[in-house]
C-alpha cells in the first residue's frame, strides 16, 4: 500500500511546517540535515544503484560547505536531484520546493489555459454515438477522495452508457496528476477487469500490479477502491481513443497507460509531460521532507515508460475545448473510431 500513501506523508508534513517555528540552526545542523537527505536518496532513490555515492557526497558538501541553515543548504537539492537523474522529486522544506527543473516551455496556450477551467470531470454525447469524457487531474494527495471521486466519473460514464455507445474518447490532455486510484476506479468499465499495468523497479522487478476486479482498483491483494459495481452490463471491448498532451502528467500518465495493451485503443495528441514514476514520501525532520522516485510504470504487457508517452497519432495543437466538433485531436478520434465498427 506504500503508493497508496506515496503523497500523504508529504502533506502532513506540509501542514506542520507551515505551523512550525525556524529552529536555531548552525553549520552541523545543516550538515546533518544534507546527511540525514543523502543517506535517504541512496537508500530508496530508483537510480540509486547508478550514483557514485562518495563522489556526489563530496561534491554536495563542497556546494553547502558555507550553509549554516537548512534554507541555504536546500539549494543544492537541484543538483542532488540531476545527479540520481529524478526530475520527479523534489524536497519541501517550509513553503518553498526545490527540485531538478529540466522540462522545456509547453507552448500549447490552448491546453494550458483549459487545464485552469476544467477542474472537474465532464461528459458529451457526440454525433453517431460516440461518448466523450474529459478527466481532469486531482488535488486528492491524501487518497481520502478515492471513492467519492471515482463514483463521480462512473456515473458520467454510466450516464452515456444508457445511449448506446459505439466508442469512447476519453480526453486527458488536462490532467496533471493526483491520485491514480480514484481515475483507475471510476474509468474501470471502459479498461476492463484484469491486471492494467503496474510498478517496476530499477531492477525490473515488479513492485505491484494495478488490478481491476467487479470495478474496483486493487494493487497487488490490497483493495483500494470500494465501490458497487454499477456497470455489470458495460462492453469494456468498444473501440476507445485516448487524447494526452504536454500536460498530461503523472497520475494522468498512469491512467494513458492503464489503456495501453486494450483492444481497439489508440493515443492521440502530444506526447506527455514525462513523470512516468511512482513517487515516495520521507520525513527527514519536522521542518522538511523528500519526495523521490522509486519504481517506473509498466503497462499491462509489461512496457516500461521511463520518459513521456508518445501518440500513435500525432497532432500539434488545434484544441478546442469550447467547441470540440472543431478540435482537431477530436475529429481524429472520431474519424478512428468509426473505421473500427
């Protein structure tokens, strides 16, 4: 159940440092601080096995040799996070992140701004039956929504369901991430029960399968979701496109790939934002914590996605989201969609 958890003890953390107090703090306080840091990131850091560990301690402590509170030293963190290669993590300390910055500009102002609108799952019946959900990422870092959110999109799904559907679009070009469990839930209809991917480690080894089973997402044994199956007459086999872009991250990620290996699916879009790993968290005192990479997604065949997810049909820009009969990644689904019947 640790990615269960993965955000929650970040958040708890978050919360007491906004009420904590600055502690007196000296140069071995910072060190022990960046020690207490480095002795973390090697223990569970996914490219841990890669790092020449005295190397990037020496180099770390050369950097913060004049630090003598943990603001000052947490300005190596950047280069701590490109030296084990985790653009994904990131260290809290109070208000301020820190963490290895190493995306380009997403120009898509189209997609950027519609990110900041559509903030909650939405549903169309478009021309010649063709079900349309669009899926937002989540705030839910404490999985406290799991089951409330996942029932808000089954019941978009089960609300177009009753039209007789030929296909699904399912557009997640807006989702930036969240929890993964509620998505996987609520979407279980159109995936299908069965494995629908998992976590692997530096090694390749499988560190917990994403399970469908009556509708609700299990990894491993462990039952997540806890909802009534209320689609027991659904074809999970209807052809489905899936819109991602360079906003499509983390969360939004994992659930592009939970569609990967179905039967008549396919990615159109952009590639996405490339945070395809499962991310940890690790209280290194009361005033910081770490977040940090620790296992890649796989999909349901066993492909492992260590960077950004690349359509099958790329489209550069031509969103429309007040008018998706003129958006060109729509056309495209619905024009695919109807050479499968």
């Amino acid at each position: 159940m640790k990615k269960v958890l993965v955000t929650f003890s970040i958040v708890l953390l978050y919360i007491s440092l906004l009420n904590a107090q600055t502690p007196t703090q000296t140069i071995d306080s910072a060190k022990i601080f960046l020690n207490k840091s480095l002795e973390t990131i090697q223990l569970n850091a996914i490219n841990r096995d890669s790092v020449d560990w005295p190397d990037l301690k020496k180099n770390v402590f050369e950097k913060a040799a004049k630090a003598k509170t943990y603001k000052e030293a947490a300005k190596v963190f950047p280069y701590i996070f490109e030296q084990i290669g985790d653009h994904h993590g990131a260290l809290k300390l109070g208000k301020d992140t820190y963490y290895w910055n190493t995306s380009e500009p997403y120009l898509n102002e189209t997609v950027k701004q519609a990110v900041k609108v559509h903030t909650k799952v939405s549903m169309q019946l478009l021309k010649g039956n063709i079900g349309y959900i669009l899926l937002p990422g989540n705030s839910d870092f404490s999985g406290q929504q799991i089951d409330t959110d996942a029932k808000e999109i089954r019941a978009a799904i089960n609300a177009l369901n009753e039209k007789k559907i030929k296909g699904w679009i399912l557009d997640l070009r807006v989702n930036t991430g969240g929890s993964m469990y509620q998505m996987l839930a609520g979407l279980a209809p159109l995936l299908g029960d069965g494995k629908i991917g998992s976590f692997i480690n530096q090694h390749q080894k499988n560190d917990g399968n994403w399970i469908l089973r009556k509708g609700n997402i299990y990894l491993d044994s462990t039952q997540v979701a806890k909802l009534i199956d209320q689609s027991p007459s659904f074809n999970s086999k209807l052809p489905l496109a899936v819109l991602i872009s360079g906003m499509t991250a983390s969360s939004g990620e994992v659930t592009a790939i939970s569609t990967i290996g179905r039967k008549k699916t396919i990615l159109i879009g952009e590639h996405s934002a490339g945070y395809t790993t499962a991310n940890e968290g690790f209280k290194i005192n009361r005033y910081a914590g770490l977040n940090l990479a620790v296992d890649y997604d796989a999909d349901r065949n066993g492909k492992i996605y260590k960077n950004f997810l690349t359509p099958t049909i790329s489209i550069q820009g031509g969103d429309n989201f007040n008018d998706i009969y003129l958006d060109k990644k729509v056309i495209s689904a619905v024009d695919w969609i109807n050479k499968q019947r």
